[in-house]
C-alpha cells in the first residue's frame, strides 16, 4: 500500500495505460527473506516489550466535554447523589410556566423516541401534577 502511489501515472490520459510492474521488488524479497522475517519477528518482540508498559485510560470520563454544562451536570449528581449514566435536560428561565412548556415538548419527544420508551423519566410537570391533585383534594 505504501509502494504503490509512487507507481501510479500522475495524470489520467485518455490513452493506453502503462501496466504497473516492480520486478526488483520481487527480486528484494525473494533475495532478503530471511533478514525480512528476522527483522519482522525482533520488531514484534521489541514491541510487545515495549506496550507492556503503556497505561490506557479506558474510562468514558476521558471522552466526555469538558463545558460547565459539564461540570455543572457533575455536581448536581455529586449534590443530590444520582447515578452518572443518566440524561439531564436543564432549561433557565424566569417564567415558570415557559420552562413548564418546553418539560411538556421535550417528555412529548422523548415517548415518540423507541429509546426513550422503556426508561423512567422524572419531570417537573410530575411534580406539579401531584401538588394539583393534593390542592383540588383540600
């Protein structure tokens, strides 16, 4: 793969094209075989010694955003002690009736979503139906 652009003509022409031949590379390798499988088998120890001693980071953590939407995310789930593999939406506004709104538009998304269909959803729309229902009971 690393040899052949370097054969390949660098304009297209319309005409005959000339076939791709590298006889001295067959005459290379059928000369150096041994010294290319010696070669092959001490890179491969060299290697392998040598990736014994990488230290991978596998944790999703690395992967994440690093934003203070982020970092906020992470310390209410330190504050009130939520599970980390869960999706919080958070929306900032002065009028509650608007954030209450736009709860209504997003659990109306999430039950047409497949994915969402099986997960539990905690809303603020939740809470505030509970606190009608305990009012209109007075």
């Amino acid at each position: 793969m690393c040899l052949l652009p370097p054969f390949l003509p660098r304009r297209s022409e319309g005409g005959a094209r000339r076939a791709i031949a590298t006889p001295w590379l067959g005459r290379l390798t059928t000369r150096w075989a041994g010294s290319i499988v010696a070669a092959s088998v001490v890179a491969t120890v060299a290697l392998g010694a040598a990736a014994t001693r990488l230290k991978l980071d596998t944790g999703i953590e690395r992967l994440q955003a690093r934003t203070q939407g982020a970092v906020l995310e992470q310390e209410i789930a330190d504050r009130f002690s939520l599970p980390r593999d869960v999706l919080l939406a958070m929306g900032e506004d002065s009028d509650l009736q608007v954030l209450l709104e736009i709860d209504a538009r997003l659990t109306q998304n999430a039950r047409r979503s497949r994915a969402a269909g099986h997960r539990r959803q905690h809303r603020p729309s939740c809470c505030q139906r509970r606190a009608s229902r305990t009012a209109s009971q007075r």
